[in-house]
C-alpha cells in the first residue's frame, strides 16, 4: 500500500469512539426549536441560489429483518402498512415542491432504506410520476439517479425499470459471501446472484454498480474475509464501501439475535481491516477515506482530484453544489446553512401530514463558527488536508489565531506523524488516513460535551 499505513499501535492509541461527520454539527446538536416554519424561510432565501437539488427518499421497509442493521426500518408485509406510507410520503412531495423553484434541477435522487426495492413496478412508477409533478428531474445523461439495493429482491427486469426511469447507480447490499456468516446475521445471497445483477446492471445502462460489505460480523476471521474480497475484486465493482460493524444491541434489538461470543475479537477485526486494505489497493482500487474505495476511473474518485467531492448523509458524493432535499420519516434536510430532520415514526409522520404540515421535528441554523469548522472537517475528510490560505480567502480571518488552540492539540498527533502542518497547511499523512475521525474531532467544539452523553461507534 502506498498511500496508507496500517499501524496498529497507533491505531489502538487513537480510535477511540466518536462521529462519522456526514454532517457538521452533528445531528445531535439539533434541536426542537427549528420548526417548520424555520425551514421554509431558509428555503426562500435558498432559491436565491438557483442551486441544483438532491432528493433523498427514505423507504423504510423491509420483508425480513438483518440481524446486524442499525437502519431506521420496518419489517413488514402488509401491504396497507406500505400504500398508506407512500400516500403520505407523496403528500411530503408536494408540499416541499411547492417550496422550491421549478428553475431548480434535481440533478441527484438517492432511494435509501430500508429497502428501496421493496416496492412494486406500479409503486416505483407513482411515487417516480410524483416527484415529477413537483420538481424538475434533469433526464439529459447528467443526472446522478442511485438505489439502494437488496440482491435478494430484485430480478433482471426490475433493474430494467429502474434503468428506464433513468436510474444510473446502484448500492448493492453484499455484506458478506461466506454462507455461515450470512446464516448468522439472517441475510443469505450467493455470489452468482450478485454477479448475475451486476452484469445485467452494466448492460442495461447503470454507469457505476457499488457494494456495501461490513467487517466485524459474526463468525468473520481474515481468511474468511480474504474470501469475500477475492470475489468481491473478480466482479469489479465500481466502489466499494467497507463498514465497521458496531455491536450496540441495547440500541438495535435485531443485534440481539446475534451471539456476542461470536464476534471477532478485537485484534482479529484489525486484522481483517488490514488485509481489506491490502487486498483491494493490489487489486487497483484507491482509497478516497473513511470506508470508501473507488477504481481509479471512478467520478468519485476524479471529484477528489478536482475538488468537487463531498461527504453528506449518503457518506461520500460528488455533486458538493447541490441542496440536499431528505423526504420521508427520519430524513434529514440541508438546505443552505441549515439541517432539518423529520419525524422518527410513521404514525408521527402521517400525523403531520395530515395536518398539512412538514414533519420537522428538529434541526439547527448554522453559526459563523459551525460554518468555519464544517469546512475545515469537510476539507479534511475529502482531501486529507486543510489550506490555511482557502480558509483565510474565503473567511477574512487569520487560520492560525482563529485555531490556535486546535493547532496546539494538533501537535500531539504530529508527534506520532498523524499530520504534518506548514506554513500553509494541514496535511494527513498516510499513518494518518486511517484516523480521520479522531483528527478531525480536534476542530468538534462539541465533541466533548457530546462524547460524555452520547455512545457513538468506534472510529475503526
């Protein structure tokens, strides 16, 4: 590995517990005194933009329940349960509709779950007609139009309708191809349908197929890892996204089919890691961050060349102009300077619905400072370094006072060459990749008073 340095002192000094930093502050910092009405006013003042949107649709069911999911979901089967989500889910549409400039494009739609795939051919095509209605869906090639999907629910011809809705990116939910690992966490797939879905999904259009895999699980060790990653490299996906499974069953009560005695000990998921890390950069894929791999001819990886890549709720993405429009329970929302989450249950949902109302329940209205120190996190985060001209030239304001505290907490890790600073700049080295999370909770001024009330999951 050339651009990343797998030490495992360090890694045991530093990754601690701490945010993922798809937003910043983080959702724990918003609050019930932005409403609706909040909302809407930071709406008006977006549309002065004239910035592109992206629509994130919370589908929130599925059929069978994966023991290790920590997803806002639904296990269910009935049907009316579903058609009267949708119902209110396209009565969110409109009334966000009515709040945007029709001069806006959509130029990114993320279905997310859940299991987006749930839904019927008929379902897919009303709720698709319904966006329609309301907002501008750029259909010209240049549009980012990505699902989520379970293999274990989709055939060729789904794939085939969701192409012809212009549908040109998909997540494909592996986990793991080891079939006691799958027996142990409720989820079983075989190779050849995923191999089978990949295929159909290049020749019939989609122009990046993805996989979510998860380390930590159940009956992993790193030969049996070694063997997912092998077929993972033969059936070259576009990107691959490797998480870190966090064992929290007094949160998630799924988590509690699974035996706690099974879980890799702690220096065999290191291992395992490591051997990820090895494995997928011989087979040709770069390291963008975080859990993120991308061929190098992948837009994710050219956005973190060019600058444009960013990191929001979906994790990594490569539209940074764009508001982010999240439709659905528990969606969350980032329209200019502000974040806005829905309610976290259906019947909470459909209450405000029927009212006529956004279902905000929460969010937050970023100040000058959350400002200067999301785009510090960001910078680090996407590109492993921090300008202190950019910030200067875009904030009037001198980096090294603004910071200096922060600069001053930073030496420790430029001790153990975690980071190198300069006359200029923050760089992240390649000892310090890895330990994202922990650098940039130096710049968190709420990490501390969160981190004594909150339980978040290990950074690695």
């Amino acid at each position: 590995m050339t651009d990343i340095v797998f030490d495992p002192e360090l890694i045991e000094r530093y990754a601690g517990t701490g945010p993922r930093y798809t937003s910043y502050p983080t959702a724990m910092q918003f609050t019930d005194h932005y409403g609706a009405q909040d909302y809407a006013a930071d709406v008006r003042v977006s549309n002065e933009s004239g910035r592109a949107l992206s629509l994130y649709l919370h589908i929130p069911f599925c059929r069978s329940l994966c023991y290790y999911c920590g997803c806002t979901k639904i296990v269910t089967r009935n049907a009316e349960r579903v058609e009267s989500y949708l119902d209110d889910l396209k009565r969110e549409i409109a009334l966000q509709g009515a709040l945007f400039s029709r001069t806006r494009p959509v130029r990114q739609l993320h279905l997310g779950g859940g299991t987006p795939t749930y839904l019927s051919a008929a379902q897919l095509d009303d709720l698709l007609a319904h966006i329609a209605d309301h907002f501008t869906l750029v259909q010209d090639n240049t549009q980012e139009f990505s699902v989520e999907v379970d293999p274990r629910t989709v055939d060729h011809a789904a794939l085939d309708h969701l192409a012809a809705h212009g549908f040109n990116r998909l997540s494909l939910g592996v986990q793991d191809f080891e079939p006691a690992v799958q027996e142990a966490v409720n989820r079983l797939q075989s190779v050849d349908e995923v191999r089978s879905l990949t295929e159909h999904a290049r020749a019939c259009g989609f122009r990046s197929v993805s996989y979510d895999l998860i380390y930590g699980l159940p009956l992993q060790d790193v030969a049996s890892f070694d063997r997912t990653l092998v077929e993972v490299a033969k059936l070259r996906p576009d990107r691959i996204a490797i998480y870190n499974y966090a064992h929290l069953p007094q949160r998630f009560r799924g988590q509690r089919m699974i035996h706690a005695e099974d879980l890799p000990a702690r220096p065999v998921k290191l291992d395992i890691l490591r051997h990820s890390l090895t494995l997928l950069t011989d087979a040709g894929y770069e390291y963008i961050g975080m859990d993120h791999f991308a061929l190098p001819d992948d837009e994710l990886t050219r956005a973190q060349k060019d600058g444009t890549l960013q990191r929001n709720f979906q994790g990594y993405s490569t539209h940074s102009d764009c508001d982010l429009i999240g439709l659905g329970m528990s969606a969350i929302s980032h329209i200019g300077n502000s974040y806005a989450q829905n309610v976290t249950s259906t019947k909470e949902y459909a209450d405000a619905l029927a009212r006529d109302e956004l279902p905000i329940y929460r969010g937050l209205r970023l100040s000058d400072d959350d400002l200067r120190r999301a785009d510090v996190i960001q910078e680090l985060m996407c590109f492993d370094r921090v300008r202190f001209s950019s910030f200067e030239n875009r904030y009037a304001l001198p980096f090294e006072r603004y910071f200096e505290q922060e600069l001053s907490a930073l030496q420790l890790l430029a001790d153990d060459r975690l980071v190198e600073i300069d006359d200029d700049a923050i760089h992240v080295t390649t000892r310090g990749r890895l330990l994202l999370r922990t650098i940039a909770q130096v710049f968190d001024r709420y990490h501390g008073a969160a981190s004594k009330t909150q339980r978040f999951s290990q950074t690695i």
